[in-house]
C-alpha cells in the first residue's frame, strides 16, 4: 500500500454515502485497479472500528526491568513547586508540593494522572467533575482545589494534603473501646452524607482514605477522584478488566461486576470499614487476599456477624482491643450493632441503607440505646414500602420480606389472639401448625408451660420462636439446647424447625437450610402434614437467599399444596405471599396478582391483616397501570395505618392514592388526598419521604396550569434538601426547575437542570426514579423541536432499568417513540409501537396511559393523511385532559388540532381552532414555549391564507 | 537536578543545529534524550502494579527539564524536542519487548509477548505494531510521525501540528488515515 492518493482518497469516500462511494471505487478500478483494492480494504475499516493505536502502551503489563537509576521527581509542575514524593497509590504518583501565590502559600497534594480522553468531549466532562468536586465544603472532606493541564502539559489533580493516621492505625494507637470506634464512623458518615446530598459518590472508601488528626477528626480523601479517573481509563481499555480500578477488600458487588455505582456502594464500603473497625478483621478475610477469592466471596457469600468474627478471633465481643472497656457504654445491644453492620453489607444494594446518612442515623440511634432500623427491619415501618419506594418497578428488595419466612405483619384480631395463646396445647390430631410462626405466644406463657411440662417441646418450640423473634439470639439458643436434651426429641420435627430458625436470625443460611431440610424430612416421613407447610415456607426462603430460585420456587408450590389440603389458612397466606413475590421477580406478573389475590382471601379467612400483601398488590396495579383497582387496596392501608397510628407509612400511602385518583380522572379528591399526604409527611425524619409528596404536588400544580405554585414547593425542597441531607428532594428541586425552563422556552436552562437532577438521583441508587424523571427532559426536547435529542434522552433513560418492559417508564417511553416516528414519518414503526402496547391502552383505565396512547396514535393517522380519524382522537384526548384539569395538557392537545387544521383545512362543521387565542391563553397561563409555538403557527397559517 | 547552564546551553545548540539539517547534531541528541527517558521510564516504573499506567507527557516535559532547564528556547526548537522525544519513547519501548521475549526464551517459559491493551479488538503485540508502523512509514512518512507523536508520547493535536508544520486538521486526517491503514495491515496476521 504506498500510493500517495490513497490518503486523500479515503478522506474523500469517508465523506460520501455508500451509493456515491460505489461509485467513486467503479471508477477507480478501471485506471487503477489495485488502487481501488486498497481503498476497498481500508473501507472495511471505518472509524468505527477499534485500531491497534486507539490504546496507549504505556499501559500492560511493563515489567520494571529497564536500567535503575535515582528516582526522578519534578521541580515544579505550574504553580506547584514540589516538595517530595509521596507516595505510589493505586491511581499514579502522588507529591507533596507547594502551591504559590501572591497572597499565601499552601501544601497540597498533587496526583499526576492520565489525559482524560482523546477528544474535546472527553475535556470538557473532566472539567465538569472538576468543577463538581471542587464545590464540596466540609471540614470532615479534604479540599478538592484545582486539576486540569500544567503548562508542561501534565494533567494533574492538586487536593487539600492531609496528615495523621488512617482511620484503622488511629484506632489501634489510641486503642479505642467500640463506643469510640462507632463514633468515629459516625463522623465520617456526617462527611459522606453531606457529599451524597450533593450527589457525589466516593466510590473508594477505605480505611486508607480517611485521615484522622491531632484534634481526633477524620477526614476523606479522594473523594469522588475514582470517577474521574475511570472517564479518562474508559476510552482505552474496556476488555482489560485488571485494570478496573478498585480496591477489592471494600469494594461492592456491584463494582465488581463493573456495574453502576451509587451512594449504596459508598454504604457497603463503609460496612466493611465497620466490620472491621468492632472486630478486627474484613467481613471475607477468611476466603484469601487474592483480588478473584475476595470477589467471589462477595459475589456469593454472607458474613458472618461481626461479633461472631471478633469471637472467633479470641476477642471479646465487645472489646476488639483487648483495651480498657467502657464501662459507660449504655449503647444498644451487640445484636442492634450485628444488625446494623450486616444491613450495609447486604449484597443487594436495594436492601442496604438508601445512603450514609440513613447509616448515620441508624449508628447514631445504636448509641443512644434507641430501636435500630437494621432490626425492626422494613416490617415495623412497613415492609411493603420497599415497594413503594420504586414506583414503576417490582424491585427485587421485596426479598427483604422473605428473609425470615415470617411475612405477614400479624396485627392480630382478638379472635387470632385467643388462638395463639390456646394453640400451643398439642391437640391429638393437629388440624394446623400448633402456633403461629410470625407471632408466637409471648415467652412468659411458653416459659410457663414448660415449667409444668419440660418436654413440652410445642411450647419449648414455640418460645424459641419468640425468642428469635425479638432478638434474644443467645437465649433461643439456650432453649433449643434445652429441647435437645428431651428424650426423643430427634423425632420431633419442631425441634429441627426451631433450631433452622435460629440459624437464619444468626445469618448462617447454609446452616438454617440443614435444620430445615431435616425437619421437612421428618415430618414427611413421620406423617406430620400440618407442619409442612410452615416448614417448606421458611425453608424456601432459605433457598431464595441462598440464590436457588428454582428449588425455592419449587418448595413454595408444594407447601401451598400442603397447607391447602389441610385447610390451615394462615400458613397459607405466608406461603402464597412467598410465591407472589417469587413470581413476580422473575416477572410473571399474572401469575404473581393472582398469588396476592389468593393470599389476601387466606388472610380474610385466617383472620390476618394482610398489610404486606396489600402493599404488594397495590404496587403491582400501579405498574399494570390499573389504578381502578389500586384505589380499594390504597384506602384499605390508608384505613390500617390511621388505626395503627403509622402516620408516615399513611402519608405514603395517602401520597400514592392521590395520583391514582388523579389517574382515574379525579382532581378535586386528588388534590385534598395530596395536601394530607404532605402534611402526614413533613414531620417524617427521612427527608425523601416529604419530597416525594412535595414533587406530586408541585407536578399536579404543573399540570393543572397553576405554575406560581411551583416556586414555593421548589423552595421547600430546597430547604428540606439542606436541613436532612438528601439528595432526592434536591434532584426533584432540579427537575422541577427544569419544568419550568421548558414550559418558559429556556431549552438550555432545561437541559442542565435535567442533568443535574438525573446526576443526583442516579447517585442515590434510584434508576426506575431517574428513568421516570428523564422522559419528562424528553418529551421537553421533541416539544421543543429537538427529536434527535427527545430520542437520546429516551434511550439513556431506558439505558437506566434493567428491564423496560412492564415498567412505568417503558410504556411512556413507547408512546413517546411512536409519536416522534409518527412525526418523522415513519408510519410502519409508529404502528408497530402502538400496537405492542396492547388492545387496553386505548381503553386503559390510567388517564394517563390513555392521554399517551391517544396522542401518539392520532399522530400515525396524521401522518398517514387520515385526518378525520386523527381530529377524533385528539378531540377525545383533550375531552379527557378538561375533566382532568389537565391544563397544560389541554393547551398542548388545542395546539395539535390547530395544526391538523392548518394542514387539511377545518373539520366540517366544527368551530376552527383560534391560533392567536390559544396564544393568549398560553401566556397568561405561563406556557410561554406553546405560546410561541401557537404564534408561529398563526403566522404561517396567515400567510398560507393570503397566497 | 536541572542541568548546568552550559550543558543546557549544549542542549539547545544541538537542537537548533538539528533543525537545521545537521543530521549529526540529531544523533547525539537523540542519544540524550534516550538515557534520559529510560532513566526516568524505570523510575516511574519500578514498584507500579502491573496495569499500571505511565505519563508519557509527563515523561516528555520530564526529559525536556532535565535536558534544557528553565532555558527559553525557539517554540519551534520546543516542538521538535517533542517530536523526537516521542521516537524513543517508541525506542524505549521496543527494546524493552525485545529483551523481555529473549529473557523468556531463555528461560524457557512461553513467550509471553508485551500485548498492548485495545479497544474491544484483538491483543496486538507491541513489536508487531512496531514493524507495520516502520512499513507504513515508508509510503506515508508524515502519517507515521504523527502516529508516533500520538501514540507514544500523547502529544496534543496542536504541539503535533507545530512540530510538523501543517495545520491541526491535516493531523487529525493523517490520524484517521493510519488507524484504518494499520488496522488493515495488522488484521493479516493470525
């Protein structure tokens, strides 16, 4: 290949469409044939196609084996004169160096590291990070102060240098009692959670990383640096994975499986932090130091607790140190601080604490001596509502609710006490399980009746339930070694039954699922019928945390076998939620609904509040877009919650069931139910929970045409961003403000503030929530004439789930699609869209659903020329949106049909569209985008008119 | 560390004799550069992770301290000690590949070539890339200087652009001609 025109020749066939290019090699061949070969060859390699200099080899694997020589530090790299090296950490070298100006002179530390990229975009996000980072203030964060391009051309970070100990060294120094090591944790905490709030994820945090000074203040390094540097690495080496940088003794899951990182995977890491902060050692160090053992025990196993390690380590429990214990520590129990820890390692991030802050609190309530979350667990303060908290989506936390195999939230009827407390007496041919597994009769009565009776092991089990139940783990112990002893014991099922339980509470699953197995084992071989069912429940929960969906699934079916042939309802209920929830994580959600159904008339029959299931269902016919039958379930839990004085879970509630009434086309009833909602919410200490209400009210006023209300619901958030460090509620500030800029033709305005807030709620964790919130950014760049862009937007808000389909966010996502096809003139696509999103959706009882499916469908008739069939449905659109006082929506669908008009001419016989009118109603409402729209369209049609 | 005033003044005089065709002056200097950048090479080296990265710009700026000082120098000049910096940086390195295989030939042990890291295509050996690069030199010499400024030492569009006197979108066309010329080039072998 050497001849001189080829450079220029591919230039200019890079340049034509294929047809041209065709031709240009046609006419090659005939003067140079083999010129055209080569031109043909390189073609097959276009730009998009990886080169082999597309890389950089000063990456590999270089082995240090060139000449040594005296290590080679810089004088000054800009302003920064260099004092000494540091140090090689993982991310390059790292100097000491001072900074010099006219007015001071400060040290910094001065990380060299890698050009972020081969282009300008690639620049320009480095500097964006940059900018982001050096806007983090607080005393427990080291300074981000500068990075970019020397004059020498070295890129560079210069951070806030920091001395002391490392978080671990100052511990062991200062040989800390756990009391003091908790509180340290909780400093750093106070850091992290201000850095979350403001949508910042540290993404390496370890021990190394936290500087603890003379005044006894930690501080984080490198905060939020990782992410930096990974855009620099992404564009070379994606197929390297040895290069990922992480540090694999506190790395999440997650990371290592190179998936998205949020403030959950900042939580983890500083689990680890606190595991090995009470015990001593890391939660995986038995599996090895290699980078492959510790990821695969991350990846598959669970800690033990970290009381249990400091154990087996030969220390005490609550004395890593072998130091001086503190006498004064009125903390909560070790099993409050187990719990606490175990929370933050869970390997789902959905099952972990939202963010440090929630950590925080939860540590803070450990050492005040308070109830811990980590215990009460989602259940006291409402399961369902992990539900809830992802609108759109079944998230796979419900897990949660199958963890110890007692689901239901037995708030007994008096009817279902007296049972309990009778139960436990064995009948000569028990009809069903002698006691109820999630509430069993309180350890005083069983205590009593083994006092009479020792080998009583009914009662014996039962206590051990109790016991498990409440958290006295050592003493279910004692108890079933109690029962162990009972001449004959090993015959009784119940007893291996109780011991399982107590393994599980213990964390140990693989344990739990050999106690289990035998007692199933044995009462199938002991003719035991009434037990299976609880037995087979508890043990497929087992399964399913184990990660043996099949054989859980599998166990769960036959239990409910079980307990329907004997007729125990109340087994049957725990069982058949079990099955909804595995149903519907693998996505059968059909399946799943007809689960709850059936388990809500076993909970009817067995006389059980059906709490969780009610949540369940409710979530489910949110996602179906069935808000018709979500509104009985709602005001069902509305009306437990007020009776059980649960005010924040009723607010939630309350927050839900008024946007399904605004769904079925009920604003007046909405608007009330939303004022409560906020209401019940704002004395909530978890700050999302007020800004999820705050954020429908605020859309609700959008909607309805009221945008003066916006601005005061911003600033609450704002405030309530500040005052509980969250992110949510500053994302929702984000977006709204977003709204506005769109709805006031600020395109550009619109764009930043939609990217910040999908920056924020995408580092707390909240994918369904970030694609929910980005179709809106959507649909403001097609109103506004971008389709290109509309179309992005869509695909990195899909790009966000993990599966589209049956989600919220999919189904708008779709009829988005098919509108802008439809405009592009793409009718097959459009039709297709349309019609995969099923026969209900133009009938579909969510308002909101139908509105979507009408406007992309009455587009495809446009585009197809079939204009009466258009004009009906947007008419019936826009009929919808007035009973909604859907105003804006209103405004938009009269605009639709204003342009119908201007292109086939008026309907006969129906009143023409005023273009300056709705122009006028627009501004006065504040529309200002539609009212420049409606101008222009005025204009043009005028102008038509006089030709 | 920064070099004495006359050996600076060395420096630069070889520079400038070298622009100025003295092929002789080039020689010497490109010797200079080459002891300096190994020494500095090894330095940032030893003790890395393996998959660790080097910073080539920083090596170059590194070199150009130790060899001219604070001295200010023709940018031209400036430019040109880029441009050969970046060819041994390449020397460097390929010798370094070089010595590796022969010390695992003789040990006996598979070969175990220097892989570059690439974008999703398949591991190209360092020395291969070495030879199609020197081939392609041949018929676009140009083209192949500017892979070399690019490549090994992660010179910017601009300082590539100066130092061979064409405009910066001339470069950034050069570029995209030799990524597809050597592509097509190393996909022949196995």
């Amino acid at each position: 290949m050497s001849d001189e025109r080829l450079p220029e020749l591919y230039q200019r066939a890079l340049e034509l469409d294929a047809p041209a290019r065709d031709e240009l090699l046609a006419g090659l061949r005939r003067d140079s044939p083999e010129l055209a070969d080569e031109l043909e060859r390189l073609l097959s390699f276009p730009p998009s196609v990886p080169s082999p200099i597309d890389g950089s080899p000063w990456r590999g694997d270089l082995a240090p084996e060139l000449a040594a020589a005296p290590d080679a530090v810089p004088a000054r790299i800009g302003r920064y004169r260099i004092v000494r090296e540091l140090g090689r950490g993982g991310m390059g070298r790292v100097f000491l160096a001072e900074e010099e100006t006219e007015d001071f002179r400060r040290t910094v530390a001065l990380k060299l590291i890698d050009r972020p990229g081969p282009d300008e975009e690639a620049v320009r996000r480095f500097r964006a990070e940059v900018r982001i980072l050096a806007s983090l203030e607080h005393p427990g964060i080291a300074r981000f102060l500068d990075g970019g391009r020397s004059p020498e051309g070295v890129w560079f970070l210069a951070l806030e240098y920091v001395d002391g100990k490392d978080l671990l060294q100052h511990a062991r120094e200062f040989a800390l009692p756990v009391r003091e090591r908790v509180e340290l944790l909780v400093a750093v905490l106070d850091a992290v959670a201000y850095a979350h709030s403001r949508g910042v994820v540290h993404r390496d945090l370890k021990p190394s990383n936290v500087m603890v000074g003379s005044d006894g203040r930690p501080r984080l390094l490198d905060f939020g640096i990782s992410r930096v540097l990974d855009s620099a690495a992404a564009h070379v080496s994606v197929t390297n994975t040895d290069w990922r940088p992480l540090t694999p003794a506190y790395a999440s899951p997650e990371q290592f499986q190179g998936e998205r990182v949020s403030a959950r995977s900042d939580v983890y890491s500083l689990g680890v932090m606190l595991y090995e902060l009470i015990s001593g050692r890391r939660p995986f160090a038995s599996s090895g130091e290699s980078r492959v053992a510790i990821e695969r025990a991350v990846l598959e196993s669970d800690p033990e607790p970290p009381s249990t390690a400091a154990r087996r380590a030969g220390r005490r429990p609550t004395d890593p140190d072998d130091s001086r214990s503190s006498g004064a520590d009125r903390a909560g129990s070790v099993v409050d601080l187990d719990a606490i820890c175990l929370k933050a390692l869970r390997r789902d991030p959905g099952r972990r604490y939202d963010d440090a802050a929630a950590f925080r609190d939860d540590l803070r309530r450990y050492l005040a001596g308070t109830s811990v979350e980590a215990r009460t667990g989602g259940w006291a303060s409402g399961a369902g509502s992990v539900l809830r908290r992802h609108p759109g989506r079944l998230s796979i936390a419900v897990a949660l609710v199958l963890v110890a195999g007692l689901i239901a939230i037995a708030v007994a009827s008096s009817r279902h006490r007296d049972a309990g407390a009778r139960a436990v007496a064995p009948a000569a041919s028990p009809r069903i399980f002698p006691f109820d597994p999630s509430n069993p009769p309180p350890a005083q009565e069983s205590e009593r009746r083994l006092a009479e009776a020792p080998e009583d092991l009914v009662a014996g089990s039962a206590l051990v339930f109790r016991l498990a139940r409440d958290g006295r783990v050592e003493e279910a112990r004692i108890a079933v070694g109690r029962m162990r002893q009972v001449p004959g014991q090993e015959r009784e099922p119940l007893v291996d039954y109780a011991e399982g339980r107590v393994a599980s509470v213990e964390g140990e699953d693989q344990r739990a699922l050999v106690f289990y197995t035998r007692a199933r084992d044995r009462a199938l071989a002991d003719g035991r019928p009434e037990l299976l069912g609880a037995i087979r429940t508890s043990r497929a929960a087992t399964l399913s945390k184990l990660g043996q969906r099949e054989a859980s699934l599998a166990e769960l079916e036959a239990a409910r076998a079980d307990s329907e042939r004997i007729g125990d309802q109340r087994t049957l209920y725990r069982t058949l939620n079990g099955l909804a929830l595995e149903h519907l994580q693998r996505g059968e959600m059909d399946q799943g609904v007809d689960d709850l159904e059936a388990a809500l008339a076993a909970a009817e029959a067995s006389g059980v509040e059906p709490i969780v299931t009610l949540e369940n269902l409710a979530a489910v016919r949110a996602v179906q877009g069935r808000p018709d039958l979500g509104e009985p379930l709602a005001r069902r839990l509305i009306d437990h919650y007020q009776r059980a004085g649960r005010p924040f879970d009723e607010g939630e509630v309350s927050r839900n069931l008024a946007l399904m009434l605004r769904d079925l086309g009920r604003p007046e009833e909405a608007s009330v139910m939303l004022g409560r909602a906020v209401v019940l919410l704002r004395d909530s200490p978890h700050g999302n929970d007020v800004a999820d209400a705050l954020q429908a009210q605020a859309v609700v006023a959008l909607e309805e045409g009221r945008l003066e209300l916006v601005e005061p619901i911003v600033a609450e958030l704002e405030a309530t961003a500040t005052k509980s460090l969250k992110w949510l509620p500053l994302g929702y500030a984000h977006w709204l403000r977003g709204r506005q800029a769109a709805l006031a033709g600020d395109l550009a305005s619109a764009r930043r503030q939609f990217a910040e807030a999908r920056r924020l709620v995408l580092a707390g964790g909240e994918r369904d929530r970030a694609a929910l919130l980005d179709l809106a950014w959507a649909e403001a760049e097609a109103a506004a004439g971008d389709v290109a862009a509309a179309l992005r937007v869509v695909a990195e808000a899909l790009a966000e789930l993990e599966d589209p389909t049956g989600t919220e966010a999919g189904y708008f996502a779709e009829t988005l699609r098919a509108r802008l096809d439809a405009e592009a003139g793409l009718v097959p696509s459009a039709r297709d869209r349309l019609r995969a999103l099923g026969a209900e959706a133009a009938t579909s009882p969510s308002v909101r659903r139908r509105l979507a499916f009408l406007v992309a469908r009455a587009a495809a008739e446009a585009a197809e020329g079939r204009a009466v069939e258009a004009r009906a449905d947007l008419e019936a659109a826009l009929a919808l949106a007035r009973q909604g006082q859907r105003k804006l929506t209103e405004l938009e669908l009269r605009l639709e049909l204003a342009a119908l008009e201007a292109r086939f001419g008026p309907a006969a016989g129906a009143q023409a569209q005023s273009a300056s009118d709705l122009e006028r109603e627009a501004r006065a409402v504040g529309y200002l985008a539609l009212a420049e729209r409606a101008r222009a369209l005025d204009r043009a049609s005028r102008s038509a008119r006089s030709l | 560390m920064p070099p004495s005033p006359s050996a600076a003044a060395g420096v630069t005089q070889l520079l400038h004799a070298w622009r100025g065709g003295d092929g002789r002056a080039g020689e010497a200097l490109l010797e200079k550069v080459y002891a300096t950048l190994r020494r500095i090479a090894s330095s940032q080296l030893r003790g890395e992770r393996p998959g660790h990265t080097l910073q080539p710009t920083a090596l170059v700026h590194e070199a150009y301290l130790r060899l001219l000082g604070q001295q200010a120098i023709d940018w031209r000049d400036r430019a040109h000690f880029f441009g050969l910096a970046a060819v041994t940086m390449r020397r460097v390195l390929v010798d370094h590949a070089r010595a590796r295989n022969a010390r695992k030939r003789r040990r006996d042990e598979a070969a175990e070539p220097l892989t570059l890291a690439t974008q999703g295509g398949p591991g190209v050996e360092l020395l291969d890339l070495d030879r199609a690069l020197t081939d392609f030199a041949r018929s676009y010499p140009r083209q192949a200087k500017v892979v070399e400024m690019r490549y090994f030492a992660e010179l910017e569009l601009e300082e590539i652009a100066v130092c061979l006197d064409v405009s910066p979108t001339t470069v950034k066309r050069d570029w995209t001609f030799a990524r597809a010329w050597l592509r097509a080039a190393l996909a022949e072998r196995p």
